[in-house]
C-alpha cells in the first residue's frame, strides 16, 4: 500500500479507526478487526482514551500482545474520561499519557494528540507538556485533533526553538462534510501539517449501503441520534449520483470516498472504522483509483460546496 508521511511517521494510506472497539466489538472481535488490518497493511491504527470508556486501548494493547513493532500507533487525550480526567492542564497530559500507555501495555505512543482545543490552558503549555513525553522517549510525535486554522496558527507560533510541535491534525472530512476546506486544509499544506480526515465515510453513507428508496440496514448507524440527519433526502440524491459516476469508470462508491480524500496534498491517511475484518479488507483495497484533475472538476458539481 503507498504510505505518506506524518512527522517521522510513515503511515499507509488507509488507517483504522478505533472507535468501535470496547464499544460495539469485544476483545475477541477487536483482534480479529486487528489482524485483518495488519494482513492487509494497514498498520496505522487510530485510538483514544475516551474510546469504548477507556476499553478501546484495553483491547488494543492485548491484541497487539507480540506485534506492537509491527504498528504506527496513535491516540488521543483531553476529552472527558471522567470529572478529573479530562482537559489539557500539563499535569493531566503527564497523567493521562501514562494511563494510555499502561493500558496498551506499551512504552511509546507513535503519535499523542490532543483530541481537542482547551481554551482554558495556554497552547504553549500543554505543548511544553507534550514536548517532555517527547524527550523522555514516550511519545514520538505530537499532534492535535478538532482543530481550526487559527488554533492550528496559534499552536504553531507556541512552539519553543527545538520544541516539540503538531505535526497532525485530524478533522471530520468526507465528500459529504466538506468543511476542512475553508482554511485548514490551505493552513497545513503551509505549515507543514498532515491531515488525518476522520467519518471518511460520513458514518456509513459513502459506503453505498443506504440507497434512496431501499430499507435502511437493520441496525445501522445512520439509523442513531445525531447520524440520522446525515441521511437526508439532498444526501442520499448526491449518493446516488456518487454511485452513478463511480460504476460508469468501473468502481465503487467505497472507492470513491477514500480515493477523492488522497488527492488532496495535505491528507497523510484516510482512518475509518470496522466492525468486521470483511470491512477493513475492503477499506485496505479502495484507495488504488487515481482520480484525474477532470474527475475532481466533475464531482464538485456533485458535492455540497465547502
């Protein structure tokens, strides 16, 4: 699989997220999602502490038991684990970080960031913070998540001579949610940032199993809470235009969604999540379409417009 960089990472085009794991998988399925992502080579594998309420890594720790240098393995901080665990104060960086590595029973994270923005604590402190986990070997890059261009500007210019700095950023993009578009996308080309789209699929829809007129799968997520708006009527008609212009070239929807997201220059790896070792191998097998500039053009008359 055609790898990209990350700081110092070198990461495949396809990740995993995590997510589901703790959560909708137990240990057994976790390992076996696990195991037919690394046969097929994604090996980039997207966690957090608040996944699966901090089962996520649990799972993950056990099912990488062997294998961890076989991985790029990244997680996250600063979202609410509980009353005390949350937020990006340096002393809970420190904490936090030590409870992610015990639990998936490591001594390094490849790639530590900051789930999200807390305004409550000055970047440059939580970037001193992330810098000592840095030196001291923990962590080998640092990045951040949810971030806007000016946060990501302001992280920037935080960054001590020498000191640690995010190297990621990882934001909901897909061709449905285009809104890294509107600066982020411009920022991290110019600063050097990698961009970690994360609802490649927009939660299920670009899969092409929800269709206009057809059952909605039993069980499905675009059937839950705050998904069920993704699946509007304007989104399902764009799906099945998406659906149209993928077949006529000879590919899929599936294919589409992850191959659309690579053409642009600042997208390092596409993660998605996978309740199945079935949807991984496919996710791994759909980023080899090479979408020319005239299909790009094409599919903006498609899309909402950022």
């Amino acid at each position: 699989m055609e790898t990209r960089r990350i700081g110092a990472l070198e990461v495949p085009v396809v990740g995993l997220g995590c997510n589901n794991f703790g959560g909708r998988l137990d240990a057994g399925e976790t390992e076996s999602v696990v195991d037919a992502a690394l046969d097929a080579g994604v090996n980039f594998l997207d966690t957090a502490d608040i996944y699966g309420k901090t089962q996520s890594e649990v799972y993950l720790g056990r099912a990488l038991k062997g294998r961890r240098d076989r991985v790029i393995l990244a997680t996250k901080l600063g979202m609410k684990v509980d009353e005390q665990r949350r937020g990006a104060r340096p002393e809970y960086v420190r904490q936090a970080c030590e409870d992610s590595l015990r639990r998936l029973d490591t001594d390094y994270i490849d790639l530590y960031q900051l789930h999200t923005p807390d305004p409550s604590v000055p970047i440059a402190d939580t970037l001193g913070a992330l810098d000592e986990l840095v030196q001291a070997g923990k962590v080998r890059e640092i990045g951040c998540s949810n971030f806007d261009r000016q946060e990501l500007r302001e992280a920037e210019e935080a960054v001590k001579p020498g000191g640690a700095r995010f190297v990621s950023v990882q934001n909901e993009y897909s061709m449905i949610h285009r809104e890294p578009e509107r600066g982020v996308l411009e920022t991290c080309e110019r600063l050097g940032i990698a961009f970690i789209p994360y609802f490649p699929l927009a939660s299920g829809l670009l899969t092409g199993k929800y269709r206009r007129g057809q059952p909605v799968p039993q069980g499905a997520r675009l059937t839950e809470g705050r998904f069920a708006g993704v699946r509007s009527g304007e989104n399902l008609e764009r799906v099945e235009r998406l659906v149209a212009f993928a077949e006529a070239r000879g590919h899929t929807i599936l294919e589409l969604a992850f191959s659309w997201l690579l053409t642009r220059p600042a997208v390092a790896s596409v993660i998605a999540g996978a309740t199945r070792p079935e949807q991984v191998r496919a996710n791994a097998a759909a980023a080899g379409w090479r979408l020319s500039s005239e299909d790009v053009a094409e599919l903006d008359g498609i899309l909402p417009r950022p």
